[in-house]
C-alpha cells in the first residue's frame, strides 16, 4: 500500500506540474473552474481521478498505523471509520496549503484568487462531519461521567443503550425532513453562488445525512464491542500518563526536566 500511495502521488504530482507549465508557457485554457468542471478536458479529468485514488491509497496506508493514544479498531466498521478519520487527517493539511497559497498569491503578487475560500469551506465541512465519526469511533466525544460512575454495572448498559437509540432517533428525524431537500439540491446540482461557483450546499447537505448516519452505525458498533468490558471509573484527577509521555517526547524533555 506505501508503494502505490507513492506512486499515485507521484503521478498525480507530475500530471499537475504538466498542467501548471500548459497553463504559464504555452497558454492551456485551464484553469480552476476546469478543474470544477473538467468537461471535455480529459487530462483534467485524469488529474481529478489520480488525485482521488492519490487521497485514498494515503488514508488506507495511514489507517494501517495506531497513534499511542488511539484506541484499537474493535470491529470492521471501525477500519472504515479510520480511514475516513485519515481523510479528515489530509484534508486539514490541503486546507493548510490552499490558505498559504492564497496569502502568497494576494500579498506577494497582488493575485489573490477567487476559489481559495470557498475550497476551504467546501474541504472544511468535510472534515467537520468526518472528524464527528472519527471522534466517536475513538470514544473521545463529550461524556459526562458523574452520574454514570455511580451507576451498577446493568445500569451502565442501559444508559448506554439509551443513548445510542437516540442518536437513531436523531438520525431519522433528520433523514425524514432533510431527504427531500437534498436530493432536489443534488438533482440540480445547487452551486455557492460566487465566481468560483462550487456546488459547496448540495455535497455537503448530502454528506450531512450519510456521515450522521454512519455516525449512528458507529455508535452501535461501540455499543456491541463495549458490552462485555469492565465498567470503566473516571476520577475527576484522572490523568492520562500515556499522553503525557508522548506529550514530553515531543518536546524532547527527559525524566529530569
């Protein structure tokens, strides 16, 4: 897998160095709302799809690898899970680099361009909604643990179960009344309505109701995979000697800083 992820990257790399000097040296017609809308150009399309196999091929080598304060996978949608959480991963660094082209094209050349923001926004949603899955896969969103430290261990489960049929409650409700709106944006292909255009409110709105509901499949996946498990107690001191460990690494202190 670290073979073809280079080797997708690598092609996807040169394809693009082939489209920037057709587009500085010898007056290619591409440009950024080609790439939004390839067409008839069929090296844009060849360089959108290398890049999304590029994308894909790095989140399953990266989901191969366990962080030292990442929970092992418990189940097989966990891997699915990961590996969307990996894409979120990426996609903040492609956020990274569009905001840092954006700053150098507007205050070093005084080109500033008219898609960066709202490729942000668009990459930014997704990582918002996946980075939910992600959290939920690694049982690191918000809980409150008063209450349940004190309940017996049946009581944990039933709190647990609770839960989890609301989130399924939550995630029917919001099929229910969003479906309908959604798939009439899809249809039309709704667009941002700016210069750039990119259809931001269709995908995303779409990528709501299919993250929540994976989310959903998460959680029952959890449900399932904890059931057995020794009730957990969580002290309002507790701390995370393994994090903190890592934490030092990182900084390169020793025992005796």
């Amino acid at each position: 897998m670290r073979l073809l992820m280079i080797g997708l990257t690598a092609a996807t790399g040169l394809v693009w160095l082939w489209l920037v000097t057709g587009i500085l040296f010898f007056g290619s017609d591409v440009s950024m709302s080609t790439i939004l809308r390839p067409g008839d150009h069929t090296l844009v399309r060849v360089f959108l799809w290398l890049l999304l196999a590029a994308f894909l091929a790095a989140a399953l080598y990266l989901s191969d690898s366990r962080g030292a304060i990442e929970v092992e996978p418990t189940g097989p949608f966990d891997i699915l899970s990961l590996i969307l959480g990996r894409l979120a991963m990426i996609a903040v660094a492609v956020v990274v680099g569009v905001m840092f082209y954006e700053v150098v094209a507007r205050y070093v050349f005084s080109k500033p361009t008219l898609w960066a923001n709202e490729m942000s926004l668009w990459i930014a949603g997704f990582v918002f909604l996946l980075a939910g899955l992600y959290a939920m896969q690694q049982r690191s969103h918000i809980r409150i643990y008063v209450i349940y430290d004190l309940m017996p261990r049946w009581a944990q489960k039933l709190s647990d179960t609770v839960t989890v049929v609301l989130i399924w409650v939550f995630v029917f409700s919001l099929v229910w009344g969003g479906y309908n709106e959604v798939l009439a944006k899809l249809m039309r292909m709704e667009t941002f309505g700016t210069a750039w255009d990119p259809p931001l409110p269709s995908t995303v709105k779409a990528a709501i109701l299919v993250v929540i509901g994976l989310v959903a499949l998460q959680a029952t996946s959890n449900l399932i995979a904890d059931w057995h498990k020794a009730p957990e107690h969580h002290g309002a001191d507790e701390v995370d000697e393994e994090e903190i460990e890592q934490i030092r690494k990182a900084l390169g202190a020793d025992d005796n800083g």
